[in-house]
C-alpha cells in the first residue's frame, strides 16, 4: 500500500485496496500511514476514488453491481488526519486552494445527479455516506445545504459514522428534533447513539427508549404472525424481528454501561432460546425405516400387494424359490447444524426500520417452522418479566 502511494500511482492504490474487504480493520490502521508518504495525499485520495465517486463510471453491469462505497468511506476517513492541522486541528487543513475547490466541484456534480437518478431515496446508502464523508473529509460543509444534510443524516441513522459526521457537518443545534424524529419513526436505538454523542442523555434517558423498542418490536412481531398473507413465513419473520431487536439492544447496553439500570440477563436468555429453537428446526427430518430393499439374492422385490390379491389363480408350476429380504437400512441420526448469526452489514449500528430512504438490504431467505417455547421471565416492559405469557402465541420463529 505505502508504495502505491509514494509513487503516486492512484489506480493501483485503488485495485489493491477494493479487493480487500476482509482485511478492513487492518487496513483502516495501515491507510493513514501510508497517505502520508504521499506528495499530495487529497489529489492523490480524489484521483483514486473518481472510478466510482461522484459518478460510477465503470462500464461493465457486474462490475457496477459491486458497490465499492465502503472503499470510499475507508480512503476518505483515513485521509483526515494526514490534512489535519498538527497544531490548528480541524479548523485548518493541509489541503492546497486548487484540491479544495476540486472538492466542492465533486459535491456539486453529486448533488446534480440527484435528479438524474430519481432524487434522494433512489441513492445507495453507500453513495449517500460517501458524500458526507467528502464534505467533512475536505471541510467544504456549506450552511445553505444544512437541511438536506440533515435529511441525508435522518436517512443514515443506523449507520455507527452518522451521530459524530452530524456534528461535523454542522447539525448540533438541530440533534434534539432529529432524535425526537428518530424515536417517532421507531429508531430508538439510532437516537440512543446520537444523544450520547451530543450529551442529550438527560433529555433523552436511554433506558425508557430501549424498552420502547423492544416493545415495538414485539408488536411487530405479533402483527406478523396475526397477518394471513405471511402464512408460512410469519413464524420465521416474527422471530427474526424479535433477534434483531434484541441484539441491538444487548449491544447498546454493553456500550454505554447502562447494565445497572436495564440488566441485560433476561434478554440474553430470550435470544439463546430464539436461536436454540431455530437450530432444532434445522434438524433434518429422519428417513423412513420402511423403505423396501432387493432380495438378498439382487433379484428385485415382490409387489407390496401381491399376498393380498383375493383373486390369485393356483399355478401348476414349482413354486418359485422364497424371497428373502435384507434388513432396512440402519438410521442414523445426523448432527444438527450449528446456529448461524447473520452476517453484520458493514457499518451498522442497528437494524434498519423498514422502509429506509435509502437502499433497501436484500432480507435473506425465509424458513417457515413454528415451535413452542415455555415463557420467559423479562424486566419490567411491554409484558415482559410481568408473570404473565405474552400476548401472542409462544410460537417463535427464526
């Protein structure tokens, strides 16, 4: 990598690092170094991200299926504090008169291709963070833009980057109404992260906001299992939402300490019995043991039927010689898959409420199944940890 960038070679820096999507926290700490030894890191960061970035100009379709933002999104924020300031910080970067207004040239033509491309809720979510990224990277936020970065922001909420590129980009004073809009549209969880960043917790104490997420999750399951058009999926959707919401909960707990006030035991015995359910569904069904082999002799099998026929005439022939059937074939029992987590999206936070305004993630495959599940014992919210069984049948789904 750090040869790339002393030779200044922005194509080859480019390929090298596209490919290696698995290898994004070591690169994330390598990146930086190595623009450094670059003679100008912002053209350099600006020529290697013009295939994709502010337009995709890769001709081949299966290229262009490949979304490459997350690449962007890594360059861009690894060049930050290679143009910081050592001694100004943020409030001067080393980013030369010519680079900068390159910069505010490539937010312009994104900006411009909005309508070409059917307006903002048409844009890849990666396209949509790789421009904020861009403005804040080359501090080229502009105050008459404020209410579509806020709308940009409110869209990317369940993104991890989002709560402090809001502050960057200038929307401080207006986090109290993007958490009230975020708790309205069921993003507790978005709103918890976005008030600890701006130190919003009294006015928004995070505990009361958790179990009202998962209180909503838990009626969304209930709908799900109540709709008829689900039939067969409901089981599976109901349990996938419950996880999900679970999951996100348990993580933000564990992040900002808030174990004292919410104990996150309960809910974490909820989610091993989800998952615990969902393995033993996987289990694959046992083969019948009444399957019919050929005769010992590899001569084939008499009819199933054939001693029952009332009307069978009496041969003058020798009787055939007795068959002898083999022993059915032994069963064994097969092992039962381990329980497989869903991959995490790159970047995510918490589970994105659907629709989001930006691009839909592609919901995997649905498993219909139902089985039973004994109540379980939850804090204080929504009908959990209250004695009673929940308001909807045990049949969770996965």
């Amino acid at each position: 990598m750090r040869s790339y960038c002393t030779k200044m070679d922005s194509e080859g820096f480019w390929r090298f690092v596209t490919v290696r999507k698995k290898e994004l926290d070591s690169m994330r700490a390598q990146m930086p170094l190595a623009l450094a030894d670059c003679v100008d890191p912002a053209r350099f960061v600006l020529e290697a991200i013009s295939e994709v970035f502010p337009v995709d100009k890769r001709v081949e379709k299966s290229e262009r299926v490949n979304d490459l933002g997350w690449a962007c999104v890594l360059v861009l924020e690894s060049l930050i504090p290679v143009v910081v300031d050592p001694i100004l910080g943020n409030s001067r970067l080393l980013v030369t008169p010519i680079m900068k207004e390159r910069a505010k040239e490539i937010a312009e033509t994104w900006k411009a291709s909005l309508d070409e491309r059917g307006g903002i809720e048409n844009v890849k979510t990666p396209d949509v963070h790789t421009f904020l990224q861009h403005l804040v990277t080359f501090g080229i936020v502009k105050k008459e833009d404020v209410d579509l970065y806020r709308k940009l922001v409110v869209g990317l909420a369940w993104r991890k980057q989002m709560p402090k590129l809001a502050v960057s980009l200038g929307l401080g004073d207006r986090m109290p109404d993007m958490i009230e809009e975020l708790i309205s549209k069921g993003q507790q969880v978005d709103a918890v992260h976005f008030t600890y960043e701006v130190g919003l917790v009294d006015k928004f104490p995070p505990v009361p906001l958790l179990k009202a997420f998962l209180k909503d999750a838990k009626k969304a399951a209930t709908s799900i299992l109540e709709d008829p058009n689900n039939s067969g999926r409901s089981v599976h959707l109901a349990a996938r939402k419950e996880q999900s919401a679970l999951r996100s909960v348990i993580k933000c707990i564990e992040e900002y300490k808030l174990e004292a006030e919410f104990p996150p035991e309960n809910l974490k015995k909820r989610l091993e019995q989800l998952e615990k359910s969902k393995s033993e569904k996987k289990k694959p069904a046992a083969v019948p043991a009444n399957k019919r082999t050929r005769a010992s002799n590899g001569g084939p099998m008499p009819p199933a039927k054939a001693g029952r026929l009332t009307n069978a005439y009496v041969s003058s022939f020798p009787a055939a010689p007795t068959f002898v059937r083999s022993p059915s074939h032994t069963q064994y029992p097969a092992g039962i898959p381990p329980y497989a987590a869903a991959p995490a999206m790159y970047g995510s936070r918490s589970p994105p409420s659907n629709p989001y305004a930006y691009s839909p993630e592609a919901a995997p495959p649905a498993l219909a199944g139902s089985y039973p599940g004994a109540p379980v014992n939850y804090s204080a919210y929504g009908g959990y940890g209250n004695g009673m069984a929940p308001a909807y049948q045990q049949a969770y789904y996965r």
